[in-house]
C-alpha cells in the first residue's frame, strides 16, 4: 500500500540503501589509504578475536539497515584502531 501518495516509496528507499552501501564502501577506502599513508607513525595492528553474536533472522529492509551499521561500526573500529596505535 503506498499510504494514498499514489507512488511507491520501495525505489527510494532501495535507492537510499544503494547510497549508504556506496558510502561505506568510500569510508572504508579512505580509512585503507589513510592507514597506508600514515603507517610509518603507527605501530602494527594486534588482531583481537572478534566476538562472534549469532544473527537473528529479520525482514529485508531490517537486515539491510543492519548491514549498514556494522559498516559504520566496523568504520568506528578502524578509525579508533588506528588512534590508539599512531605515534607522534
């Protein structure tokens, strides 16, 4: 049901999600080159073990959103990563 507007909101809702996707994916690349270009001032990563939570089943546009902010989360790691090992 499109609420009487007359129009879908599922296009612009995928084409926002499209957006977000696209962006995450930049951020991540600018966190890489970043790294790159400063790794002369930072000491090497330690792996941590990652905590592994078991993923509850959602709806696709729920799961979507999820995808998202563990883009954005794992985006926030990096960063803080990288501050917590820069020297200067």
């Amino acid at each position: 049901m499109d609420g009487g507007m007359g129009v879908s909101k599922e296009p612009q809702i995928r084409q926002q999600l499209t957006k977000c996707e696209i962006a995450i994916e930049n951020l991540h690349k600018s966190i890489a080159e970043l790294e790159g270009r400063i790794e002369v001032v930072i000491t090497p990563p330690t792996e941590k073990p990652k905590d592994v939570k078991p993923i509850e089943s959602l709806v696709s546009l729920a799961n979507e959103l999820r995808v998202f902010v563990d883009g954005v989360s794992s985006a926030i790691d990096k960063i803080n990563n990288l501050r917590n090992r820069i020297e200067l």
